[in-house]
C-alpha cells in the first residue's frame, strides 16, 4: 500500500457538490469523530488507499481538542505523522478563518498548492487564499511608468545595467500573462535589482484608493482574497509584522497555526525589532537629490558622505569585535544622518508636483523617508528589553535591534486575542518559556519510521576536536571514504561557509562523482539538480539544514561537520545567557539540539528510505550533555564503527534503483 507523501504534488479539484462534507455555518466546538472521518476520507482517496497514521490520527483530536476548547496548544510531531492534514482538517471545521504560518517558502508553497486545496476538496465552503508581503507582488503602477521607456534608468536617473534591464522587459511580458503578480510564479530566476524596479515596499505604495492600478493591483486583489478566506496560509515573518503593526496587515482570525514553530521565537525577536544600514542612507540621498533640487543638493552630498563615514565606524567596531552598542565616532554620524533625513523629509513634504507620476515618485520617495527616520529615532533611543548590536552580512555592516526576550511582548499583544497551535518536528523544551507560554506542556507524537531498521547515527572513533589543527584534514579524508561508500547520494552540512568551501575544493578532486556546492547556483536550482542526479552530492550551509526534502535514492548520507552550537560572541546570545542561571542549559544547548535534529531530519523522509547520518564532531559520543541531545533524535542505530558504515553505504549503493535517467555525466561546480 502506498504511503502518503505529504510533499507529492497533485492538481487542485474542486468539491463535488453532492459529495464531501457540508461544514456549519457556526461551530461552537470540533467533533474529533467528524475530523477522523475527513481524514479517512482524504487519505482514502489518495493512490494506493493511503495509510492508517496512529500519530497523525491522535495530532488530529489533540488539534481539535485545542481548538474547541481555545486553548493554546505546542505539538511536536515526529517526521512522517504528515502534521499538515492533522492541523487543516480541524482547522476547515473550526467554522472561523484559521491562519496558518510557516516559516519557510517550501513548507508555504506546499500547503498553498497541495495540501489545503486537498482538503478544501473535500469540504465544502472552504476558501484558500495565499497572502505575502507587498514586495513579492508586481506593482502595475511602476510597470506602467517604465513599460514604455526605451532607455531604462533607476529612480535616481542612473542607467539600469543592460541585463538587468533585459530582465525587466521579461517581466513586463509576464505581466499580461500572470494572474497573480506572484514573484515565485516567474519562469526564471530573477536579479533582486530587476524586481526592485517593478514593486515597491509597503512604504512605497501609493495604496488603493490613491494609486491609478488600485482596483486592479495585485497585492490588494490578494488582501481581497485574503478577507474571504477561511484557510489564509502567510509566512511567519510576515505574521510577525503584522503583531509589530499593532495586528493591522492580516484579517481578523480566531486561530493561527505556526508550523516550523522552532523558528518563531528568533524570527518576532528580529521582525519586532529594527535594522539600519549605510545602503539606506546612500538610496535616500540618491532618490531625494533629483527631486528636490539645487536647493538640497548640498544635503543629499553630506548625506551620502555621513553614510560612507558610519560604514566605515561600523566596519572599524566589528573588527574590533565590539558588536553590542555604538561607540562615539559611530553615534555621531549617525546623530548628523538624522538631522540631515529629517531636512529631506521635510523638503519632501513640502515639494509641489506636477502630474500622476512626480506625485507618485514623491509618495515612493517620502514613505521610505519617513520609515528611515523613524528607524532612526529608535536606534537613538533602544527600549529597555531589547539589544542593539551590529551583524555583517556579505559586505556591510548593519545595526539590528532585537527584542532579548520576545515572552512579554507575545503575552501581551498575541495569547490573549488568538488561539495558537505551535508545532513542529523538533521543539525545544525551553520554547513554552521563551514565548511567554511557561504553562503550556509539549504534546509528542513519534514518527511512524522505523529509524532502527533503517539507519545508523555514526560518530567517527578517535576523530580530532573540531579546534585542533588537523581537524579539517581529517574531515575531508573521512567525507571521501564516506561519499565513495554512497557513490555519492550525500548533504554534507556545515555550520561555516569558508570551511564548507575549503572542504568542498578538496572532496571534489579527490573522488569520482558530482559536487554540487551552495551559492554556484540559485537555491531551487541546486535542490532539483541534486534530486536529478542520483550521484551527486550537495555541500550546504545553515539555510539547508531544514526545508530541504529529498526523499528516495538520490540521497542516502548525510554528514554534519560539528555541532551547531552558536559562536561565544553572538550579541543576542549572550544577552540572553544573561538573563538565565543556567545560560548553556537554557540558551545554548535546546538550540544547537533543535538545529542537530533538524540536520539529522533530512535523511529519513518516507518508510522506505534508508541511510547514515554521520555527525563528525566526538561531543555527540562523548559529552556530559550527550543524552540531552539523543532525547530530540530519531531513535536511530548508534555506531562508531567506519567499517560498518561503509558497508551499510556500499549496500544502500548497491541496491539503489538505476535506470538510464540516473546516468549523468560527472560534472564538477566549481566554488567561487
């Protein structure tokens, strides 16, 4: 009997009218016996007559349970209980508008296309509507302005680059194709600098009763659908935005559902926070100049001046390794970037314009603006509970302010007004606490895979501390022997991007298949290459430790270099240490055991799956806290033994299905 994949795709069909399940108008309380039975009656129209989950079934009556009696509930779900149709069926019966938000795009594009169709097709009155932030929509107003130009050029004058413009005309094709207006909907990959010039952020929008596309805009036509949903599906950076509007982004809802619940807590410490950087300093001083003429142009030249000089302060504290606070060469340029934005804000104001599109251009330069300054006055003046600290990201240094604690913020503003259930595969046993939730128990329903029969956790005898200098030779010696053993078939995953490319240069030249290395391509490129060929190997960082699934024979290893243990001077990190008497317990080992499960997750994803997780790091077999970690995995074999493995892998090779699609040339990407 064949399973039930909740990742496989499948068309959306509407419901017969003379079948399915009539759902009440207004329902006080969920009849488990009636979600059962739509359960069944799901899975029973799946291929093959689907599966009996006793996980999934009791999720199920946990979730309605909840729901009836609005109660708070936190659900740890193991991989494979297929947790998605557990929430949604009592969800679609709630006989309210249930939000649900995950915390990636994978996760939210497969409940937008499959899963919640599937079950509003099988419940009538039930309305699905998808929901994201204004930036991932086409803005036919801009579309507009610029579709006739044959010279294109940024806001402020300067030419776009002849491929970025040539993309721009490739979504302006799309344009009058797409219903949508939906980013993630384009047939290729797309330049940020392209989207950038054809959307506009929410402080750009001239909105709908002001903008000549109102009616028709693409964003307000998903706020229409949104308001007529009962299943509104978001993603949770955007839910936390809406807590930071003061709950003004999304309709009104009586239950939402965080899935990926262990991400939640740093993504609302970020969202309900700030951040600023020099780049937005330079794009005021850019937009505002040729708008306001001679009269500011000397303010808009100290502005891109002031924006060099704190760049450059950031750049000197980080280097110092001073990443909490401002010292005084940085306040100060940031007290003149103030008082220089508050001139061009008010010459903005004030400015007289001509026509639809200066005032248009006026609104997109001044709600920016504005946004601008009040991100300033907040850096001048942090909040007591939150951290400011400084963070690099590719090139530049930014300002963040981060809530430490998010608890109160979440117990004043979100658990009184909705009913939330929180779940996910792996939950921290500190989350309740750190969302303010200190008397909500974590509900555990075991995965339904036999971990014991088809895999092995392997810890390499012997191996050196990741510290010591022949460390990372010994990693590379051992990723060879392993990957040779899988004939590929691997995710080898590391915790920083400089080893993984160091590593990676030296793996790929000493063994016989494809290494695919992450940033050599977009992220969807890389996963449906690596899923294409059976004997590949992808080396990956952070954001591919969890949302990535590739289930069946093209990955059969999965290898993590250490343990994934935050950096000693991380600035929320030790903000909040601070704030426990037990700081290791309490902050660093729930995450790095919450990210090590998340890690180990990517290698069973259905009951026929089999394979090795081998976790290059001695502490795993060694440490004190060992068995604090073993709580939070699979139930999986235990070894230490790299001849065993090997001959696991070299079988997994051997019987793995082969068929002239799985025979692809070697090719070796490059990093760069």
């Amino acid at each position: 009997m064949k399973s039930f994949d909740p990742d496989e795709e499948g068309a959306y069909v509407e419901p017969d009218p003379d079948s399915g399940v009539q759902l009440d108008d207004d329902v006080v309380a969920i009849d488990a016996e009636r979600a059962l039975a739509l359960l069944d009656l799901i899975t029973g129209d799946l291929p093959g007559g689907g599966e009996n989950r006793e996980g999934q079934r009791k999720m199920v009556e946990s979730v309605a349970a909840a729901m009836s009696r609005r109660r708070t509930t936190i659900i740890e779900a193991g991989t494979g209980i297929g947790k998605s149709l557990a929430y949604l069926i009592p969800a679609v019966m709630s006989g309210h508008r249930v939000v649900i938000a995950t915390a990636t795009k994978n996760l939210q594009d497969q409940l937008a296309q499959k899963d919640a169709p599937t079950v509003a097709s099988h419940a009538k009155g039930v309305r699905v509507a998808v929901l994201k932030g204004k930036a991932n929509y086409l803005c036919k107003n801009r579309a507009q302005s610029v579709g006739g130009a044959a010279q294109l050029s940024f806001d402020d004058g300067s030419d776009i680059p002849r491929g970025v413009a040539e993309q721009m005309r490739k979504i302006l094709r799309w344009s009058n194709e797409t219903e949508t207006g939906d980013r993630d909907e384009l047939p290729f990959e797309v330049e940020q600098r392209a989207w950038r010039q054809l959307s506009v952020t929410p402080q750009e929008c001239l909105h709908r009763t002001n903008c000549p596309q109102g009616q028709n805009c693409f964003a307000e036509l998903a706020k229409d659908r949104a308001a007529e949903s009962s299943v509104l599906i978001v993603n949770t950076h955007l839910y936390a935005s809406h807590l930071a509007s003061g709950s003004m982004l999304l309709p009104a809802h009586e239950y939402v559902v965080f899935d990926e619940a262990h991400e939640i807590v740093d993504i609302f410490a970020s969202l309900l926070g700030t951040s600023l950087n020099a780049t937005r300093l330079r794009a005021l001083a850019g937009v505002a100049r040729p708008m306001l003429g001679p009269e500011f142009n000397e303010r808009g030249v100290d502005l891109v001046n002031v924006a060099d000089r704190f760049a450059a302060s950031l750049q000197i504290q980080f280097d110092r390794n001073e990443l909490t606070g401002l010292d005084e060469d940085c306040q100060r340029e940031l007290a003149r970037a103030n008082e220089l934005v508050f001139a061009l804000v008010e010459g903005l104001r004030a400015l007289t314009t001509t026509g639809a599109d200066e005032e248009a251009r006026k609104i997109r330069a001044l709600g920016p603006a504005i946004h601008l300054s009040n991100d300033l006055a907040r850096v001048n003046k942090v909040r007591e509970g939150e951290l400011l600290y400084i963070s690099k990201r590719d090139r530049e240094v930014d300002v963040e302010i981060s809530l430490v604690d998010v608890g109160p913020r979440l117990q004043e503003d979100l658990w009184g007004s909705v009913t939330a259930i929180l779940t996910s595969a792996t939950i921290p046993d500190t989350l309740p606490k750190s969302l303010g939730l200190d008397a909500t128990k974590i509900e555990h329903f075991d995965s339904p895979f036999d971990y014991q029969s088809n895999s092995l956790l392997y810890v390499p005898d012997g191996f050196p501390g990741r510290n010591e200098p022949e460390a990372e030779a010994s990693i590379i010696k051992e990723l060879i022997g392993l990957i040779n053993a899988a004939g590929g078939r691997t995710l080898a995953l590391f915790t920083n991007r400089s080893v993984m490319n160091r590593v990676a240069e030296a793996v790929m030249d000493q063994i016989d298949t494809t290494v695919l290395v992450q940033g050599t391509l977009s992220r969807q490129r890389i996963i449906e290459e690596f899923r294409d060929n059976a004997e590949a190997s992808l080396f990956a960082v952070t954001s591919f430790w969890q949302g990535i699934d590739v289930p069946g024979h093209s990955l059969s290893l999965v290898t993590i270099d250490r343990l994934p243990f935050a950096v000693p001077n991380d600035p929320l990190a030790e903000a909040r240490r601070a704030l426990s008497d037990r700081p290791f317990f309490d902050v660093d080992l729930p995450r790095a055991t919450m990210l090590l499960a998340q890690g180990v997750g990517r290698l069973i994803r259905n009951r026929s799956d089999r394979g090795v997780v081998a976790v290059l790091d001695t502490r795993l077999a060694e440490s004190s806290y060992r068995s604090t970690m073993f709580k939070k995995l699979p139930p999986m074999k235990r070894t230490r033994d790299r001849a065993q493995v090997h001959a696991f892998l070299r079988e997994l090779q051997r019987a793995s299905p082969r068929t002239d699609d799985d025979t692809v040339p070697v090719r070796r990407e490059s990093v760069e």
